[in-house]
C-alpha cells in the first residue's frame, strides 16, 4: 500500500470529504556521487565563506536575498515563519471549468486524491458529478507550509489533483522572439497542405507506454556492464554534418516515409508492433539494469 503524503479534505459548498494524498508520477533518473578517485571515497561539501575561506558554523548562516545593487537583505526565520499561510488541511473548491480551458503550461506535480473509507459516497458522488459535465475543479491548499494553486479533474472514476504554476510564472513567448510576429512569416497554400498532410500522416493515438527513458536504460546497462567487470571503450562523437534544408523537399520525402511506414506496420496505431519483440527485449534489457543496479545500491 502506497504512503499518503498529504491528509486532509476536499471542500466545496457544505460539503467535506475527508481525503489523502498519494503521489501519481515518481521520477526516475540514475544518481550519482562525487568519488576520490585516489581513495575510493565520498567527497563531502563544506559550507565556507567567500571572503576568507573559513568554515561557517550552522549558527552563523542566515538566508539572505540579494538586490539589484549586489547587496543582500537578511531575512530571519521566524520572519518567514510569520508569513507561512494556515495549514487548514482542507483542499477548498473555488469554480469550475472546462478542462480545455486550462493550457497544460500552468500544471506542475499530479496526485491521486484518494477518499477515507467513510467517505466514498460523497467521493464517488463529487467524481461522477465532474465526470457527467466536463468539468475540472480549481481549488487552493497548504501543503508543508506552502500554498498551492490545483486542479482537480476526474480520470476514470478516481481524482487526481495538479498543482498548478501562477500566470506572472509563466513566461511571456513574445520575449522569444525579439518583437518578431510569427503570424507575418509568409507560408504557401502548397507548404500548408504538404505540412498538414504530414501531420495526418503521423496521428495516432497517444499511447504512454510506447515511450521510454532511452538515456536511464542506456546508463543503467553501462552501469551493469561495468559492474560485471567489462571493460568499456567509448565510442567517438559523430562528425556533425552540414545540411541545406529544401522545405518542400523535406516536407514531401517525409509524408512518402510516414506513408511507407504505416504500410509496412499496419498496426502501428494501435500500438501492436510497439509491444512486440524488439520493445519487449529492450524493456527486458533495461529491467536486468534496473535490478541490478538496486542490488548493488542494497549490498
């Protein structure tokens, strides 16, 4: 059984559905420490000063925001603690929406909200409610002293709530472009249709599972390779090669290409060549790393 991270309720109206939290998405990535190679050990971090390079007690360290002019204000923790909003352990309802919308931009770490046994009807009523109208709910909560902003949408009978990022925290993309417009780029009729043809070419339905860590699998083999005692010889970078780009020409090669494909896999849409051999060997080989690497990690 999973551990909640997080306990409290779902709030809206007069109504309070006692809930908890458990996360939906745990990220995986391959860690590493920092070895001396003359020893074999750990390197530690000291906490120095910039000034004189001496040690800094713990006592003597306080948080400090720099301004503009290089300067820094100190802040005190019990400054901050003043400011810390009131952990109400209730997930408060604020509107409803359509779920398009919200642009996935604005979502962040995703949570299954999960009901206390006594309260599965008033779960299950609020769930069905959102399911029969398309509808997301937006809501505040203070989790570990910090306030979030979250949607909460029904997926297949369960809720599962996103924190969401604050719209002056989203970038504005004009920036990207130095005051360029995109839209006064010209594009033919001729280079719209072929560039519309090749993305039909390519749609299919979006199948999570098709889609892999390439880069933690590879790692994780070398890392098992390594540890069987093979010795390792890296290949040379690819020379990187200079490429004029006809578009037309690009865009029609790659339309008879996609077409070639779909006719030698007929049943790539529905994901049936995708879980065949060659996925299942290279999940395989990446399973034998992955278990590895925890034995080793354990021993």
């Amino acid at each position: 059984m999973p551990r909640a991270m997080w306990s409290g309720a779902v709030s809206f109206g007069l109504v309070n559905i006692p809930i908890k939290l458990f996360n939906a998405v745990s990220r995986k990535s391959v860690h590493f420490n920092q070895i001396d190679t003359r020893t074999g050990s750990r390197v530690q971090y000291r906490k120095v000063s910039a000034a004189d390079g001496e040690d800094v007690p713990n006592e003597a360290i306080a948080k400090g925001y720099q301004l503009s002019s290089g300067d820094y204000v100190l802040i005190a923790d019990d400054e901050l603690a003043a400011l810390d909003p009131v952990a109400t352990r209730s997930i408060d309802i604020e509107q409803f929406v359509d779920l398009e919308e919200i642009d996935p931009i604005f979502y962040d770490a995703a949570y299954y909200v999960a009901p206390d046994k006594p309260a599965r009807k008033p779960y299950a009523l609020l769930t069905r409610a959102m399911e029969e109208q398309g509808k997301v709910a937006i809501a505040r909560f203070v989790m570990r002293s910090k306030q979030y902003l979250a949607a909460i949408r029904p997926v297949e009978g369960v809720l599962v709530m996103s924190t969401m990022v604050y719209a002056d925290e989203v970038n504005d993309p004009a920036e990207l472009f130095d005051g360029d417009e995109l839209g006064d780029v010209e594009v033919s009729d001729r280079e719209l249709k072929m560039a519309e043809s090749l993305v039909e070419s390519l749609t299919e339905p979006f199948e999570p599972q098709r889609y892999e860590d390439d880069y933690r699998n590879q790692v994780l083999d070398l890392i098992d390779r390594k540890a069987s005692g093979e010795e390792i010889v890296a290949a040379p970078a690819p020379a990187a090669e200079e490429k004029v780009v006809d578009l037309m020409a690009a865009l029609e090669a790659s339309v008879r290409d996609a077409k070639a494909a779909r006719t030698r896999h007929p049943t790539a849409g529905n994901g049936a060549s995708e879980t065949g051999g060659g996925k299942a060997a290279k999940s395989s080989k990446a399973t034998k790393a992955t278990k590895a690497a925890k034995a080793r990690k354990s021993a």
